[in-house]
C-alpha cells in the first residue's frame, strides 16, 4: 500500500459501534481529541439490536447520578438507561435504540455500514482498510466485540447446531422439544424462553455452572438467571444435564442424534441450540497483539497491545492477570485509561478526563478498590 491510495487521516479511529465503542470515543472527545472517526460496519449497536427479541439485559439498570454513582448499563457520564428506556432489564433492541440516542447527543462522528477488513502497522502508524477505502490513523482501538463472532466449533457436527445468536425470536423456533449446549447465561436465556412457551428442553453442560458459588458474575450466573431458574415454568420444562459434555451431533433420517462422552445418545426434530459463547473479533488483529496463555490478547496496563503501540483494545475481550472484563460495568471502567493514554501520546492534557475518577471510574491502574478486596 502506498501513501498515495491513503483517503484520509485521523489521530484515532475507533471500530466498532457498540457500547465500548461508543463509550471509549465519548472518553477520547472528552479528553479533547477532534480529529477521530468510528467507524462501524452495520448501525449503532448493531449486536444488540441482533438479539432474540425476548433476551434482556441481566445486569439491572437504575437511575443513581444524583448521588455520583453511574448506573450499572450507563457507558457515559451522566447518563443513565434506567432514565432514558425506564425498564429496569432492556431488550437488546431497546439498548441498541439508547446508544444511537447517546451518539446523536455526543455528536459523534460515526461512519456505519463500514466493514473493516483489516488493520495493518505503517511505519508509526497504522492503516485500516475497509471495503471502500484506506484510511490512516496515529491510534486505532479495537472494540469490535464478540457477539458477531459466535463460537461455532468444539465438537463433530457442531455445525449442524444453530447458535443462539443467529436466533431471532425463541417464540418463533418450530418445534416443542429442544436441546441446548452450553448452561452459562445464553444457554438459560435460551431454555428459560422456551420453557415459558411450554417446549421441554434438555439444557446440557459439561461442568455445573448453575451450582458455582463465587460471587463475580463473569464466572457464576447473574442473580436474575437463578431467579428466571427458581420459577415453575422453569422447574417444570428444563431436564439439567450436568457434567455432561456432547462429543459429536449427526442427522440421520431428519433427526438429530446427540452423543454425550459417555455413550447417552439424545435424538431431537430441531438442530439442538449451541451456546458455547463466542470466538470474539479480536481474532481479525491476532498479528497484532501477543497472546496470553488463555488465548486473549496480551495488553498493557493502558490497555494497549505489548508488540504493537498505538493499538488498543476495549470491550468485553479486556483481561488483566484474573479480571474479566466482560460487562459494561466492568470493561466502561477502561475507557477513560485509553482515552487518557491516547490524549498524552498526543500531547494534549489528561487532566480533562479527572472527573472520571469522581465517578469511580479508573484512569490510571488496574485496581478495583485501590486494595486487595473479596471482589478482586
Ligand atoms: C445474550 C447476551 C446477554 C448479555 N447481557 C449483558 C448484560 O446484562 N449486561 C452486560 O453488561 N453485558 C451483557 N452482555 C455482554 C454485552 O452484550 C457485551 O459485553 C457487549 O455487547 C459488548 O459490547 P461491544 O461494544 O464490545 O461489542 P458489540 O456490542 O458486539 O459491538 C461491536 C460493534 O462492532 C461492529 N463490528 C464488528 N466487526 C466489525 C468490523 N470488522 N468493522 C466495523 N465494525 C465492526 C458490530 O457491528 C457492532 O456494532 C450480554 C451478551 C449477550 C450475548
């Protein structure tokens, strides 16, 4: 690539529309970085727009400003779902409806239905393709996000399953019997909705993660997953499958047979629902980082890659030593440590992002509470 084919220039370009996107360029912009562009391949919160129609947030969202704490679905300053959708567990679309508002309000400078295709070092700086142009850019921060990028693969004949993020509705799924692989969150949203519609599921895991005890809901369900369990319709249509690992799905005779490792074999009329989580878009810039021993990228303290500078990373793919940053309220805590690392690299003030820090927001370390707490 030559410079001569480059359209255009910024200080940072920021991929991906979703809530770290959008809330890490609201951070950059507070920082006082102009010259910056998001550039997103769908719409605004396409992901979650893209959600089955009866799948809600988890994490509850309640109006808590006033008193300087941000509610737990807020990826701004000041703002707050709880006031703006007034339901307490939105849909997906409803979410995707609150961040298109937000960047409106932001005035953000966002290019949609821009697929990036690649991103690639020049000299200091990188380049950024897309289906249409080149663009160049001093900083780029990936926030592509996970959803768009389902885990299809882990077993013979997964392919033969359907994954629960390709599904638009589970009132709409054909069929009263189902079986599903994958207990953690998507997998009881999935067998929850269809129990309510009166189906029998068969809901299948190869550990327990319904009976795990810690208290980080990165590793053991939400409280509002174990409270949708308790419920009769719950009780009544779910069969539990524990410890129960599916080694291969075939189809024979328009039937799907699910073989379980030790020899249980699960014959069912629909392709069984696969909720085994997601590959993650990180993948599209695996060059571009190191890797940490779990597979996700290695970063620095300022969230930035360790071979590459001048790339970060946000969103729910965010790992530091044990922390798992995979909900708003906890990869938001992030945004403002980016912003403040790109506006010093570019020479500009940091402390115009200080009130992050009164709204229990970090800006410049990786602890939680400034000690070693039960949380951490
Ligand atoms: C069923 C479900 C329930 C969840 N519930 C909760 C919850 O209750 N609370 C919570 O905090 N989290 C929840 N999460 C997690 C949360 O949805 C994700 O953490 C969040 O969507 C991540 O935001 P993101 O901006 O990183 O990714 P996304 O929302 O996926 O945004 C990424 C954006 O990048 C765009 N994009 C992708 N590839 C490209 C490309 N190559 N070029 C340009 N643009 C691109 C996409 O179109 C998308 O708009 C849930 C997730 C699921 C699947």
């Amino acid at each position: 690539m030559s410079s001569g084919n480059i359209a255009k220039s910024y200080d940072v370009i920021v991929i991906g529309g979703g809530a770290a996107g959008i809330g890490v360029a609201i951070a950059l912009r507070h920082a006082g970085i102009e010259n910056i562009v998001l550039l997103e391949r769908h719409i605004v919160g396409a992901s979650f727009a893209l959600w089955p129609d009866e799948t809600r947030f988890i994490t509850p969202s309640f109006p808590s400003n006033s008193v300087g704490m941000l509610d737990l679905n807020s990826i701004a300053i000041g703002v707050s779902p709880a006031y703006s959708i007034e339901v307490e567990h939105p849909t997906g679309k409803q979410y995707a409806a609150h961040l298109q508002g937000i960047a409106k309000f932001f005035e953000l400078p966002i290019q949609e239905e821009t697929s990036v295709l690649r991103v690639t070092n020049y000299g200091d700086d990188f380049l950024v393709d897309t289906a249409n142009e080149t663009l160049r850019a001093k900083h780029v921060v990936w926030a592509a996000g996970e959803f768009q990028y389902p885990q299809l693969k882990g077993f013979q004949g997964s392919e033969l399953c359907r994954h629960t993020a390709t599904v638009p509705s589970y009132e709409e799924l054909e069929g009263d019997k189902f079986i599903v692989i994958g207990g953690y969150e998507s997998g009881v949203d999935a067998a929850y909705h269809l129990a309510h519609r009166k189906a029998r599921v068969g809901l299948f895991d190869s550990g327990c993660p319904w009976k795990d005890e810690s208290s980080d809901p990165s590793v053991a369900l939400s409280v509002y997953t174990q409270q949708r369990m308790r419920e009769k319709c719950f009780l009544d249509q779910v069969g539990l499958h524990p410890e129960t690992t599916i080694n291969s799905v075939t189809l024979e005779n328009g039937l799907y047979h699910v073989t379980a490792h030790d020899g249980q074999l699960f014959r069912i009329q629909n392709p069984p629902l696969l909720a085994g989580g997601f590959e993650g878009s990180h993948r599209l810039v695996a060059d571009l980082f190191e890797k940490r021993s779990d597979g996700f990228p290695l970063l620095s303290e300022h969230d930035e890659s360790t071979l590459v500078p001048g790339l970060f990373l946000c969103g729910p793919a965010v790992r530091h030593d044990n922390h798992v940053f995979c909900f708003i309220y906890k990869y938001r805590q992030r945004f403002a440590v980016v912003a403040k690392a790109i506006a010093t690299s570019l020479g500009l003030p940091a402390n115009a992002l200080e009130n992050y820090r009164q709204w229990g927001m970090y800006l410049d370390d990786l602890s939680c509470c400034g000690e070693e707490c039960a949380a951490c």
